[in-house]
C-alpha cells in the first residue's frame, strides 16, 4: 500500500486549513497514495481559540474532509477539534482527535496522553480519549496516536495487539533544545517496541517561512518520517512544507517479527 505524509503548516483560517488539505490530498492521490496522513491540529494550529471551533465528527469540517477523501478515492488521516466537556461561564473543553476516513474506513480516535510538559498544560483545555483505535485499509492495519502519545510504548504495543502492523502518529510538535532529536528516538523505539511501520507525521516548522513561533504553543518542528518495523528510517523530511511517500508491505512486518518477537516474548509485571 502507498501511503503520503503531508507535512503542512496549518493557522487560525479553518475554511484555508481545509483547502491546504484538499491541495495535498490531491498532490498525494497524483504520487499514487491510496492513503495520505496530515499532522495533528490541522483544522486549526495550536495557539488559538479551539472551542469555538470544535465540531463532532459529523460536522462540516469533517464532512467535507469525507467529501475529499470520496472524491478522490483516498483515506485521509488529520487532525482536528471536537467538542468536550462543558465547563461554567460559557468555558469549556475539547477533544483532540484524529479522523480517519475514506473507502470502507471510517473511524475518530481522541488523544489518551495530553501534553503537560515543558511548561504547556494540554489538559487545560483537552479532555482525553480513553481507547486505542484502529483501522483497516489496503489490507493492512493500522492504529492511532497523537503527539505526546508517542512518549508512551503501552499504546503501540496494544495497538499491535488489536492487528496493527503500522502506527499513525500525528503530532504538533514542540519545539526546544533537543525536540527534534527527542521526537526522531521516539518514532524509531516505538517502531522497535511493536515492530510496526511508524508513520510519523508532524506540522512543518512556521520558522521555516519567516513566521514566528507562537510563545508556549506547540506548532511543529517538522521532521516527519516513516520508520520501518525494526526502527530504521525509510525517509525523512526537514522543517520546511513537504510529502514523502512510502511503499508498506505486511510481510515485512510479519518477517519482522518473525526475526525480532518481542510482541510474543513480553511479561506483565
């Protein structure tokens, strides 16, 4: 199955969030993806207002990510905002979530593990998921993840043992002295820690074009890549706008495990 990674910039203008998708979609579906993923937040960037955004999954953000998708015969993978718990004063929460969708897929998987760290409380205004998800297409498998969740290898491992031989994460990452090299470990170990593909797909650098970061917000590093069921990098992007595009094959990972079984071989403690 050919899969693309399209690492964009997203900003506050939904309505030109949605066209950056469907411009990358239809770049990928011309490369001969059958499959393209965008990075987490691309209904909206982070460091502006998500409440007044969010939208179940049936809402007309992400029906018109399905109308894409439908149209161009092609699953789309990207992140957007639903609505979460209702808080007092007209405040509230919502819910980071990954919509998947296109020909016989249709799924919503919404972060587990929100990002209070480096000073940044996701939770402040997120409400976590509480499943693992995963989804079939082009006779594969394939689970989710979001960001910080790729600092914790019980969702990857249970995500393979749901059938996963590939893992979507898809991140706004942070930026910071040693990110980049922190968020490149983690896509390789948590390849090795399933022995699955890790698609790894992340918001491009906004420094790469001249804008600045926004202070205490996660808005991407770059980086995005495709690790192989043994934790080697297949390819790789740097900070700027991009897609790559890779070719997965389930007998690599089943020979994988065959070779490295640390799915049978693991203890509970």
């Amino acid at each position: 199955m050919r899969v693309a990674l399209a690492q964009i910039i997203s900003g506050r203008d939904v309505a030109a969030n949605l066209s950056i998708l469907e411009r990358e979609a239809q770049k990928a579906k011309a490369g001969g993806a059958a499959m393209v993923v965008f990075p987490e937040a691309s209904m909206r960037a982070f460091g502006n207002s998500l409440t007044d955004i969010a939208e179940p999954l049936d809402g007309p953000w992400a029906s018109r990510v399905r109308n894409i998708a439908a149209s161009l015969d092609l699953v789309v993978v990207a992140g957007m905002f639903t609505p979460g718990s209702a808080g007092g004063a007209g405040g509230g929460k919502v819910r980071n979530t990954l919509l998947a969708t296109g020909p016989g897929v249709e799924a919503g998987y919404d972060k587990v593990h929100l990002f209070d760290a480096f000073g940044f409380l996701e939770s402040d205004t997120v409400d976590p998921g509480t499943e693992p998800v995963t989804f079939d297409a082009g006779g594969l498998t394939f689970g989710l993840a979001t960001c910080y969740d790729i600092r914790f290898p019980a969702l990857f491992t249970a995500n393979a043992e749901r059938g996963a031989e590939v893992n979507i994460v898809c991140a706004s990452w942070a930026s910071g002295p040693g990110k980049v090299d922190q968020w490149r470990l983690l896509a390789r170990a948590r390849a090795l820690d399933s022995t699955t593909y890790v698609l790894a797909c992340g918001q491009g650098d906004p420094t790469t074009q001249g804008v600045a970061a926004k202070a205490g917000s996660p808005t991407g590093v770059g980086h995005s890549a495709v690790v192989s069921p043994l934790g080697e990098v297949l390819d790789e992007l740097d900070g700027d706008p991009g897609m790559l595009f890779a070719d997965l094959e389930g007998a690599v990972v089943e020979e994988a495990r065959q070779r490295l079984p640390v799915l049978a071989n693991r203890r509970s403690f």
